[in-house]
C-alpha cells in the first residue's frame, strides 16, 4: 500500500470549542463558556456514539478548536476514555493535539504524551511580542519560546509550530527570525499562514475602517517565496501552500486527508465531516450541540451530496495546494476523463509560464504555481 492509498482510510477530527479568551483576528468557533467543558465532553461522547459503525476505525486523530489546551488532567483523561472506548485507532495512528503556549508546562507535556499523543501543534503565531499583541494572543514571546523548548524535551515523535506572517508594518527581515527561530528547534513541521482579517471579526472590522493597511499583492508574494526559499536552507520542503515539513515523515497525516479528499469525520460543535461525496458540519452554536445530543439527535446543521463537477473541481483545488499536485491516473479514473488531452492548450500555457510541470504521473505546481494555486483550479 502507497502513501496515497494507506491516506484513503478515515481520520478524525475532534473540535474542542472553549478558549479562555478570543482573539480578534479567528474566525474558528469557539466560546469562552468554560464552565460548560463537562457538559460539552458527556455531549461528545453521545455523538461519538453515533458512528462507529459508519467510521470505526481511524489512522489518524487531530485534537483541535478553540483550545484543546483549556482541558486539565481529568478532562482530558475523560476525552481520551471516550475516543478509545468507541473508536480504534491503527497501531502506528499519528495522535495530534494542538496547544497554545500560553497553558502548557513540562508536566502537562509528559501527560498528553502519556495518553498517546505522539504529534503536538503549537500556536506560537509569533515570537515577537508586537506581533503578539497586535493578534491579542494570550502569550508573550517568553511564553512561546519556553512551550516550543518544553515540548522538544518531552519526546514527541514530530512537533509543529503555527506562525501567522502579513503583519501590517513588518517586514520581510522581521517576519523571517521566526521561522529562523523555530528552525533551530527540532522542530519537524511549520505551518506559515497569511494574516487574512476575515469579516465579521474584530481585526476585520479594523481593516474595514482603514486602521491599518496589509501588505500589497508584490510584498504578500514576496513573503511567500522568501519564507519558502529561507525554509528550504534547513531542510524545509514546502509541501502545501502553508506547510512545511522537515522530510516527507514529518508531512502533517491528518491535514494530507483534507488535501488529498480521503474521508474524514468531525466532531464537536462546527466540525466538518467527508465520507468520500457526501459533507455534513455540525451546529455552530454549543448550545445547540448539547440540545441536539440531549434528544439523542446528531448535532447536523446541514449536509450536501456533491456532484461530480463539484468534486473534480475541489480535487483540482486542493491537488494545485500541495507540491505533490494532481495524481493523473487517480483524476481520469475518478472523473471518466482524460486531463493531459482535455486540457491540453491550457496546460501547455501554464507549463510555458512555469506555473507547473507535469512528470511522474503528477500535474505539480511549482512554487510560482502554488502561489496562485486557486487560480491554476480553474482550469
Ligand atoms: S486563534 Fe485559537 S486561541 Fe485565539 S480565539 Fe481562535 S481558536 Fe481561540
């Protein structure tokens, strides 16, 4: 079995939605009604009761939200009873949790290590404080760097760290010490997101009334090929438009699912589902979650079957994400068609202009391409 083939079995995500407090540029839901964790967690395993036999097997588990991290000891431990008592889980299942540096210290490290956990994502964001408060993290850069040195000290297997870059005001220069800062770490995985002061938050109603300007379309291109270019130096490949790996064993298993359409299930207030053609995502509202799972109801706001345009045109979206690209063979057998003769004029246009190469059975982007992935999409 390839690594394409082993990714067609189901991952599970589950959406923890508490943070202590809520930064004004996230659009993830998310409340800070902590006192609801207990509520919340006899909900979940009401609805994890729902599924094991549509999805009773997982290679892949991502703890996410909100803050994961808000869960203390006994919390999490109840967590953890729950996903193992109604799931199982392949021996070698990559087992992620994120964490905000702000709660963590060695001891809660060693305990979710304890439980299994053998990937951590940090949401470092930054290790600048200006950065720091311009997001409205909780954390300060002492803060950061001590949970990124705490982490490399508890002996997980493959360690993540999350860093946002388009700050208005910052500079190529001042963006870079922190993706140079991680990289002194053993460090195995970055994920570099654009600031993007998405509508209906607090930084996008900023960007609204032209508080503050974010880098033009050269200088947010020039982010993008320099963070990849400087990555690469230690050992970095950029293999999503947003993520680097230090080696193909350290690409993120469960993010590659989203990316490469296997089927995923998600749990927890807001959490997206995909069993191969048909989505479904859960209420957005907790309250509404602990009502539904209450009347032994699935918290489903809404689902949609997707045609078969719809999903050729998302696997060309996420195939022109990942440096990998369109697996051809894969793409003419799911969609009865024949790309490289369909397509012809275009692709050629594309290759022209250096936006792709098309080898090894694989429509890749090139860095140039991956820029504009979305754009590559329409073809
Ligand atoms: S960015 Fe993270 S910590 Fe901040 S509000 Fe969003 S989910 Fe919570």
């Amino acid at each position: 079995m390839d690594r394409t083939e082993e990714n067609r079995l189901p991952g599970l995500y589950i959406h923890i939605p508490f943070c202590k407090t809520k930064c004004p540029y996230c659009n993830f839901y998310s409340t800070t009604a902590l006192g609801c964790i207990d509520a919340f967690l006899k909900a979940l395993a009401g609805e994890m009761a729902l599924y094991p036999e549509r999805f009773p097997h997982f290679d892949t588990l991502y703890i996410g939200g909100g803050t994961p991290s808000v869960l203390d000891r006994r919390e999490l431990e109840t967590l953890f009873k729950s996903l193992r008592h109604t799931f199982s889980f392949a021996p070698r299942a990559e087992i992620t949790v994120e964490v905000n540096p702000a709660d963590f210290d060695a001891d809660r490290f060693a305990f979710l290590r304890d439980l299994g956990v053998n990937r951590l994502n940090i949401g470092v964001q930054s290790f600048d404080d200006g950065v720091l408060a311009f997001l409205g993290r909780r954390h300060n850069a002492r803060e950061a760097k001590e949970a990124v040195a705490w982490a490399c000290r508890s002996g997980f297997d493959h360690l993540g760290l999350d860093l946002i870059y388009g700050i208005p005001g910052q500079s190529l220069e001042g963006w870079l010490e922190g993706p140079g800062y991680a990289a002194t770490f053993p460090v195995d995985h970055l994920s570099c997101y654009q600031l993007t002061p998405e509508r209906g938050t607090p930084l996008g109603a900023r960007c609204q009334n032209g508080e503050f300007d974010l880098p033009d379309e050269q200088s947010q291109l020039d982010f993008f090929l320099r963070t990849s270019e400087f990555l690469g130096r230690f050992g970095f490949l950029h293999y999503e438009v947003s993520n680097f790996a230090r080696g193909p064993g350290a690409m993120a298993r469960h993010n590659r699912k989203y990316w490469d359409h296997a089927p995923y299930l998600g749990l927890g207030p807001a959490a997206h589902s995909f069993d191969g053609k048909r989505r479904w995502w859960n209420r957005k509202s907790l309250a509404r979650y602990l009502e539904d799972l209450d009347k032994g109801l699935a918290p489903v706001e809404e689902d949609e079957c997707l045609t078969p345009d719809q999903l050729r045109l998302e696997t060309l979206f996420l195939g022109f994400r990942t440096r990998r690209g369109i697996d051809i063979a894969r793409f003419d057998r799911d969609f009865g068609s024949d790309i490289l003769s369909e397509k012809a004029e275009i692709l050629a246009r594309y290759t022209q202009e250096g936006l792709i190469v098309i080898e090894n059975g694989f429509i890749a982007p090139t860095l140039a391409g991956m820029a504009v992935a979305d754009q590559l999409a329409l073809i």
